[in-house]
C-alpha cells in the first residue's frame, strides 16, 4: 500500500512539473530579453511626428488574433497622443498563419503607392472576412480599390520580390533581436510586457515620455 501511495504522489509531483514547464515555455519572454530593434529607416512605416518623445515599434502579424485584439488599443493611444508618439509597424508574419505573408505584401503594395496606414486599417478592422480563407487576394484587391489605389499596379506589386524581401527583412530582424511572439512592442528601444489594458498602455507611454524630457 506504502509502495501504490509513493508512485502515485510521485506520479502527481511529476505531473505539476511537466504543467509547470509547459506554462513557462508558452509565456512571452520577459521584457528585458530582446535586443534593440534597428534605427528608423526611410523604408518603415512610421505615422507621428519625427521628433516625437515616445518611439513604438511595433513587430506585427496581420493574421495573428492577437495583433488584431491590440489593433483598437495601439490606434487609441496614437490618436490620444498625437503628438508624444510615433508608431512603426514592422512585419513578423508567423509561419502557422498561411495568409500573414499575403496580408504584410498587400500593405506594402498599398505603401508602394503612399496608402500603408490605410490598407493596415483595412485588414485590422475586417479581420474576419479574410483570415480563414484560401486565397484572399480577391479580398485585398478589393480593399486596394476602396481606398483608391491604382489596382492594376497593386495586383503587380502585390507579388513584387522587391517588397517581400522588405517582409522578410523585417521578420528576419525578429528573429535577430529574439522577439518570439507577435504583437511585440518596444517604447523608446525597450520591449515591454504587454499592457494589458488602455490604462497599462498610457501609463507606459506617459512614463517613456517623461524620462525622454529628463
């Protein structure tokens, strides 16, 4: 009976071990762990001013449900703070979201002809009508005509080699900088823990734009 009651607290002990690694290796890295992301570029997409006291950069998958949920947070604060941040969005398409890389070459096709903000609104906000398909080309060919893009040039430049080696440039930072889930925020060439709430988020923002006074 000794022996039965042993092997199964043995068998329980080593069970809260297995969960315990298991909860540790799906949590996001810790914030001090990724290095700083590249200097700003004529090539990134950046809306705020340039001398603005708060830089978000922002490693992003236009499929990820995550990066969707942040979407109306991250839009809130650069619209509350007009002029304290500036947001650069860069791609980190995930290899398990078959229309990530799709979505990131529509955005940049739309960049080709000045309209990256736009198509980024876009794919955010009508997330569900595009995500599960097989092919969503259609789809983004048709938000290239509603936001008034030569649409003949984006069917061409959606599939330029040009502007997939900019998505792959980025993705490729990602991984370079240890960045290993999306969305991924640095404030002032820090990552951070994400926020949880628009609260955690300004709080954030507030802090990052009192130390860049000092």
């Amino acid at each position: 009976m000794k022996r039965i009651l042993f092997w199964l607290g043995f068998i329980v002990v080593l069970g809260f071990i297995i969960w315990g690694l298991i909860v540790a290796l799906q949590k996001p890295v810790n914030g001090t762990s990724a290095g700083a992301p590249s200097p700003i570029s004529t090539i990134d997409h950046v809306k705020g001013p340039e001398n603005a006291p708060v830089t978000i950069i922002e490693f992003s998958d236009f499929q990820c449900p995550a990066c969707e949920a942040y979407y109306s947070l991250v839009s809130k604060i650069v619209n509350d703070y007009p002029d304290t941040v500036r947001l650069v969005y860069r791609h980190f398409p995930l290899p398990q979201h078959p229309n990530a890389i799709p979505a990131a070459m529509a955005s940049e096709a739309a960049s080709a002809q000045g309209k990256f903000w736009e198509m980024y609104d876009l794919l955010f906000s009508n997330h569900a009508d595009w995500t599960e398909l097989a092919d969503p080309t259609d789809v983004f060919i048709g938000y290239a005509g509603k936001i008034g893009l030569n649409v003949e040039q984006f069917k061409q430049d959606i599939s330029s080699s040009t502007l997939k080696a900019r998505v792959q440039a980025n993705a490729d930072e990602a991984v370079k900088i240890g960045v290993n889930y999306t969305p991924s925020f640095f404030v002032n060439g820090k990552i951070i823990n994400n926020p949880q709430s628009y609260e955690e988020f300004k709080a954030i923002i507030e802090k990052a734009a009192k130390g860049s006074a000092n």
